[in-house]
C-alpha cells in the first residue's frame, strides 16, 4: 500500500488578512450605504449579492479553501451552489408575491 499523501500547509501573512478584513469593511459599509437608497425589487437582490462575495471571501481565506485540495474546492463550491439556488427560490418567490398587487 502506498503511503497517504500529505499536501503543503502554505502559511498566509498579515497583509493578506489585512486586505481581506479592509475588503470586507468597504463591503459591510457599501451594504449599508445601499440599504438606504430605494431600488425597488433589486434591494434585497442587491443585498444578497454583497453578503455572497463577502461569505466567498471568508470562505476562501479565512478557511484557507483557495489553497486546499480540488477534491475540497468541489465539495465546498458544491455547497456554496446550492445555497445559491436556494436563495434564487426564495428571492423569486419573495419578488413574485406582490405581483397581483400592482
């Protein structure tokens, strides 16, 4: 039998936490900015996109996903994709509930 295989463990330094906090700042206060501007049915939608690219962002870095294995990427992005079709079904369903109303 053969040995498991080990991969590298690569060490991530300050400066790269450091941008990514500072990019999740701008994003959190861009979220905010956004919230009170009215774009009708697109808040929410809105919303949701910057809270997904800041959950990628954590996801990738803060979990260390970018420098895993493929076989982890694809269970992670798997996951990640279902969210995103749950999320498309309820915004739909969500945008969808006031069309009578109109």
């Amino acid at each position: 039998m053969s040995e498991p295989v080990q991969h590298e463990h690569h060490i991530v330094g300050p400066k790269t936490y450091l941008l990514i906090l500072l990019i999740l700042m701008v994003l959190t206060a861009t979220t905010t900015g956004v919230a009170f501007i009215d774009l009708g049915i697109w808040n929410p939608i809105v919303a949701i996109g910057i809270a997904c690219f800041k959950a990628v962002m954590v996801i990738l870095f803060f979990m260390h996903i970018r420098y895993s294995s493929k076989v982890m990427m694809l269970t992670v992005g798997a996951g990640f994709f279902t969210f995103l079709v749950l999320i498309t079904m309820t915004l739909s369903d969500y945008i969808s509930r006031s069309w009578g109303l109109w």
